[in-house]
C-alpha cells in the first residue's frame, strides 16, 4: 500500500491516457497518487467478544436470507472461500443457491463436499449469461429477502447479522425496507490484503444515476427482486439496472409527483463485502469488461424512459460513471427539485463552495476543479443538503419561497438564466445564511435540492 502507484492503478491510468488525453490523465494520475499516499485503511474484522454477541443477539431475529451465486468454472480456491464466507455467518438463517453454468463437473465436485443443508446446488441445462443464470437461482428463493454474490466475492462474517439487524430495528419503527446495502473494500488475489474502502453515503437518487455505488453488499425484497428478474439486455451491468428498476418501483406511477418522498432503503454503513481483485474482474482492470458500462449506460437512460425524463446519458472520463443532460434542463423535467446548484471555485480553480452538509460543512473544499475526489463524486451529479445560491437556479415555488425570505424580487441573469444574486440581494448579504434557510425551507416542501459540478461560478 505504500507504493507510488499500484500496478492496478497503473494499468488504469494507462486506458485512462488512451481515451481521454495526457492533460486529464496527469490530473487523474496525480490524484490517484495522493490518495494511495493518504489510504491508511485497514480491515478490522469483528472480535471474538463481538461475534458471541451478534450470535445471541441474532436469535431474536426471524428474517431469511436467499443469496444467490451464478457460478461459472470457478477456481476451486475462490469457490471455497466464498461458500465458507456464507456458512461462517453469525447470523444463520439463510439459504445459499447456485446456479452452476460451468461445462465441467468442477463446481459440483466442490459443493458435493458441503454437508449443509442451506446449500441448495442446481446445474443449469446450458450458460444464459449472468441474468439469466441468476434468474435460475431466483427461482428457488423462498426468503424473505434475496442478496447477490458473485461466485469469486466474500462476505464478511456479521454480514447477515448487520442486514437482519438493520431491518429488525427498521421493523420496529413500522418501516418495511425494501432494499439495503452496505460499505465494501477490494482484497487482493489470495484475500489477505484488504484496500480501497468505499464509505458510502445515505441513498442519494441523483448520485445512483451518476453512478452503481450501492454496488455490494446489496439484500433487496425476495419478492420485488422476483418481480422484476434482472434482464440480459443489461448483463454486466444487471444489478445496477435492477436498483434502478427497483428505486422507479418505489417512487411510483406519478411521474408528475412534486413531493420527494423518504424511500424504504437504508444504508448499513459497515464493510460488509470484500470484492476480490484479479486480472478478469472490473475492479482490478475496467477494461476487462467495457461492455459493463454501455450496459450500466443503457440502464440509466431507461429509467429515464420509465420516469418520463427527456435528456441525454453520456460517459464520463471514469468508466462506469455518467451524467444527464436534461431536455431542455433539469427543472422542466423534475417537477421533485426546488434547487439546482454547482460549483465554487476561487482564483486558484480549487473549489471553494457551492455544495454543504446539513450542518452547513462545505464538500469537496480545496479540491482542484480537474479533481474528481473520493469516489470521484466531486465530478457526479448528486442529491444536497444544501447549495449556494451564487450559483443556483430555481424552480417557480422555490423563487417565490426566496422572494417571501427576502422581500426582494428574484432576477435571472440573461446570459446563463441562473440566479443574478448581485442584481437580487443586497451588498451586504450573508449568502451562506440565506443559502441555508432557502434549502431548510426547500426541503420542509418536500422537494430535492440537486447539485451539478458542471456549473461553476467563479468567486473573488
């Protein structure tokens, strides 16, 4: 970890060089290595004390468990680590189905030396793909929720227990979740080395358009996952279009709704799901599988058919990242967003403001505007608590709450149709406690507040 720049990372900065020239592949090389420089992580597993604990905790629960393992000529020494990751559980009540497409008698010979009961082992009749085969296994669920493992993947051991958890206490506030998901890290070829931690956020809907980073470890309804079955015309990118399939199922049929709705989806921010690394996996080489992203493309924009959006999905310089153009812009299209903001930058281009927690924190702050950040969601498209109105534009209702805010009249600058704060507010106004109270009152109407970094606004 101490390396300059690991040789995975090195074989991405190369495919970034080809597709997107030197001057974005120094900055994005450069970035990389300050982060390398600065990953101190290390993968703290749950101590004896903890899993006695989750152990006779878990006996409270009644929540089951379907995880579902396409498997297809898997290497025996990934085969055993991920069904023993499974059976290694604190929180047992599950059932893990394999689909097994593999031409040769390998996988079975493997499973045949389980003697477990929760393993349900099927032999498909011939390869479908990873939807379809994935399918097959859906078939058998009979939990209450299902969860997808690639047949190469570990689970970490209060896996289970963390998502049965979740759910129990969410029960108990008559909250049925539909769909949660939690953190991951990446683990060598042997699985002994664990880096790159993905801490995510709180479901954001405008960063899950930009980009799959509910990803691993996902449990999803066993119903609503049978609903919808994942489909082959997204393989590579299945699981992404099944979330979003799933996120369009539970905003509904209203695709005129202004009121943006709190959905049954919880984060468990925990590492609960090691993907592992090696030559053919996306994670360590995107290139491997470029087919992926115009899949995870193709989702994106039929959500967009499902909601009624008209705009453009476009590529960003990062594989499996994207972005919308909206026809003709955002607000015409989202009758659910009050604020569109973007980008601070100072005299240095490094970013100064634009986009804050709910405690008036600012995001991203010195991060130079060619950077993308962690997780490069400095570069996405996302869901804010709070935007600032130097660089804003509004919908109808949100200029008048401004208007009521402020006494004063809301003027658009005609060059960029954006909110002219100068010409509108007077010169000594405290625009970080305006921008506050307007997105409070914002979010107390029920509508989001978006936040698009390619808006920018230069500040002396």
């Amino acid at each position: 970890m101490g390396k300059i720049l690991k040789a995975g990372n090195l074989k991405k900065t190369i495919h970034y060089l080809k597709k997107n020239g030197f001057r974005q592949a120094f900055f994005a090389a450069r970035e990389r290595i300050d982060s390398e420089r600065a990953d101190n992580y290390v993968y703290q597993a749950p101590s004896g004390e903890e899993i006695s604990r989750q152990i006779a905790d878990g006996s409270k629960f009644t929540v089951k468990f379907s995880i579902l393992v396409p498997t297809y000529e898997t290497r025996e020494d990934y085969l055993r680590a991920m069904v023993d990751s499974v059976l290694d559980q604190t929180y047992g009540n599950f059932e893990l189905i394999l689909a097994d497409a593999s031409e040769s008698d390998q996988v079975e010979r493997v499973i045949k030396t389980y003697d477990d009961k929760r393993i349900l082992y099927k032999r498909l009749k011939q390869n479908g793909g990873i939807s379809t085969n994935t399918n097959q296994a859906l078939m058998y669920a009979t939990g209450d929720y299902a969860a997808l493992l690639d047949h190469d993947d570990v689970l970490t051991r209060d896996a289970l227990y963390e998502m049965a958890s979740c759910i129990w206490n969410a029960e108990n506030r008559n909250i049925e979740l539909q769909l949660l998901y939690s953190d991951e890290d990446k683990c060598d070829e042997n699985g002994t080395d664990f880096y790159e931690v993905h801490r995510k956020e709180k479901f954001n809907l405008d960063l899950i358009l930009s980009n799959n980073y509910i990803c691993h470890f996902m449990v999803m309804k066993r119903q609503m996952m049978q609903e919808l079955q994942l489909r082959s015309v997204c393989d590579g990118a299945q699981d992404y279009d099944l979330v979003l399939r799933a996120v369009s199922l539970m905003l509904g049929k209203d695709k005129k709704r202004k009121k943006a709705e709190q959905l049954p989806i919880e984060h468990v921010p925990r590492v609960l799901y090691h993907w592992r690394c090696h030559s053919a996996s996306t994670a360590e080489n995107p290139e491997s599988k470029r087919y992926a992203y115009e899949a995870g493309k193709r989702a994106v924009e039929d959500f967009m058919r499902l909601r009624g959006w008209k705009g453009k999905v476009s590529h960003l310089r990062h594989l499996g990242f994207y972005r919308i153009d909206y026809e003709p812009d955002l607000l015409t299209n989202r009758p659910d967003v009050g604020l569109v903001g973007g980008r601070l930058l100072d005299k240095n281009n490094k970013i100064t403001g634009g986009i804050y927690s709910n405690s008036g924190e600012g995001l991203y702050l010195g991060l130079h505007k060619e950077y993308s950040g962690y997780m490069h969601r400095a570069a996405l498209q996302q869901e804010a608590e709070m935007i600032d109105v130097r660089c804003m534009i509004a919908s109808d209702e949100a200029e008048k709450i401004l208007e009521e805010m402020t006494g004063l009249p809301y003027l658009k600058n005609p060059q960029t149709g954006r909110f002219d704060y100068r010409g509108s507010l007077k010169d000594d106004a405290d625009y970080p406690e305006i921008s506050r109270k307007l997105c409070e009152k914002v979010r107390e109407h029920s509508m989001r507040i978006v936040w698009d970094p390619a808006m920018t606004e230069k500040i002396k």
